[in-house]
C-alpha cells in the first residue's frame, strides 16, 4: 500500500473517532447536566430560573466540545497536514 495512501486511511479513521467521541463525551455530558438540573429544581423550586440560567451557559460551553472536534476532523480530511508533509519529499 502507498504511504500516502495509508495517512489517508488513517486520517479518516481518526476523523471518525474525533466526531464519534465527542458526541458520546457530548451525550453524556447533557444526561448529567439535565439530570442535576430536574434534581435541583424539584429540591429547591424557587431556585428553578437561576439554575435554567446556569443550565443553558453550560449547555452552549458543552456543546464546543464537538464543533471543535468536527473543524479539527474536517480540517484533516479536507487539509490535511500530513500528507503535504508527504508531498514536499
């Protein structure tokens, strides 16, 4: 198999693995949140808008995680650095 060839494959494995991780680390990351949320307001009721507040600040921090890992998959699939790296040889 041309080395090229190889980085290539390799690089859409790890692009696969970037996006898939994220949404899994994403997903279970939102579960937790919203469940502490439910916890806390059923515990506390009048507390409900502040954490709602809180809740949504950490939800939009949560959901970087994968918009960076899916700029970082698309810029080795479209750009990828290892390959010109090849090229210039």
């Amino acid at each position: 198999m041309e080395l090229t060839a190889h980085v290539m494959s390799m690089t859409v494995i790890a692009a696969g693995l970037l996006i898939g991780l994220g949404a899994l680390g994403t997903a279970i990351g939102f579960a937790l949140l919203g469940g502490k949320f439910l916890e806390g307001s059923s515990r506390q009721p009048e507390l409900t808008p502040m954490l709602q507040t809180k809740m949504f600040i950490v939800a939009g921090l949560l959901d970087a995680v994968p918009i960076i890992g899916v700029a970082i998959a698309l810029l080795l699939i479209f750009a990828n650095p290892f390959t010109a790296a090849l090229a210039g040889k």
